[in-house]
C-alpha cells in the first residue's frame, strides 16, 4: 500500500505542477500576445524615424518629464501587458544626469529636461516599440512621437541635448549616429564650447 500512496502522490505533484506552469505560460503568452499587437518600427516601410505611420501607434499622455530621456506616460485604456501609468526610457537617446541624488547635476542635464518637458509635458504623445519592450529596470521602451510626427528621441540627440546611446542595438542607429556627428560639427547644446 505505501508505494501506491508514494506513486499517487508523485502524480498530484506533476498535475500541479503542470497546471502551476500552465497558468504562467497561458499569463506569459497572453502578454507577448499584447506586445505583439504594438507597433514596431521594424514594421516601417521607409525605414527612416521621420516617415512613421502615426495612424497605427499607440496613444498615450505624458504626466510628467522625469528628466531628459525619461517620461511617466498614462494610457486612458491600456492594453495587456501595459499599466496604465508606466515609466517610459526614450531608446536610442541618453542625456546627461539631473536628478538621480546619487550624482551631480551633470552639465546640460537641466537643459535637455526643460527641453523635453517643452515637447511633451501634459502632452498627448505616440509610441513606436522596437527590439525590446522593457529594458533591465521593467521601464517601457519606445521611440515617442508628438502628434504632428516629431521623434522626440531623435530631436533630442539632433539638438544637442543628448548623446545617441549605441550601447544596445535598435532600428534607427544610423540616423542617431548622423544626427549625434552633426550635432558635433555645428556645436549644438552639450556640444557647445564650455564658457
């Protein structure tokens, strides 16, 4: 009778682990089914951050600029997967330091908020995913367009207020690099000659 228990045990074991690992991989595919359904860049026939098709992204409000490539985002009706308030990092752009209290204000890093705060701030906005949805730290990634089809990223780093961050691979490298050397060239923002 004791192997018979031992066995019948066993097999209540496996079903719930079964079912346990079924739910997660149901929960799990049910979220990339949501971010599937977003918009990726990779989907863009001209291949160019200028040309996107603005009709097919998704809506959201910026609620407040945390600092020069970070947003707070709120979505009315949030799709899965989504919150509907989430922490945004603007890919392919990194700006100098201006309120992490473990370091300095780094130079331009107050500049390149107040510039984005005066793109976006309040702001309906709309949102291009490329590879990754989520970065290390569980923030959104997306390429953040103005209604009228501004890529707030790309303005970012072609204004100088902004470095093109190259560190991970996304979509619209080349055009970052080209705007980052012109930035350069013409001594834009941060690129400016210190006084």
């Amino acid at each position: 009778m004791r192997p018979l228990a031992g066995i019948t045990l066993s097999v209540l074991f496996i079903v719930a682990l079964v079912v346990l690992l079924g739910r997660d991989v149901a929960k799990d595919s049910a979220t990339a089914q949501a971010y599937g359904q977003l918009y990726r860049v990779s989907a863009m026939a001209s291949h160019t951050s200028a040309d996107a098709p603005l009709d097919k992204m998704l809506t959201a409000t910026v609620e407040r600029v945390v600092d020069g490539d970070t947003i707070i985002v709120q979505f009315a009706h949030p799709p899965a997967g989504l919150d509907s308030s989430e922490r945004l990092r603007l890919i392919g752009v990194n700006t100098p330091e201006s309120v992490d209290p473990r370091r300095p204000v780094e130079r331009f890093g107050k500049e390149a908020a107040q510039f984005l705060s005066r793109l976006l701030d309040g702001k309906a906005v709309l949102l291009a995913f490329d590879h990754s949805t989520r970065d290390q730290y569980g923030r959104l990634l997306a390429y953040v367009y103005t209604q009228d089809g501004l890529c707030t990223n790309l303005a970012i780093v072609e204004q100088g207020y902004g470095f093109a961050y190259l560190e991970h691979s996304f979509h619209f490298e080349d055009e970052f690099r080209k705007a980052q050397r012109t930035a350069q060239r013409e001594g834009l923002g941060l690129w400016a000659k210190a006084d």
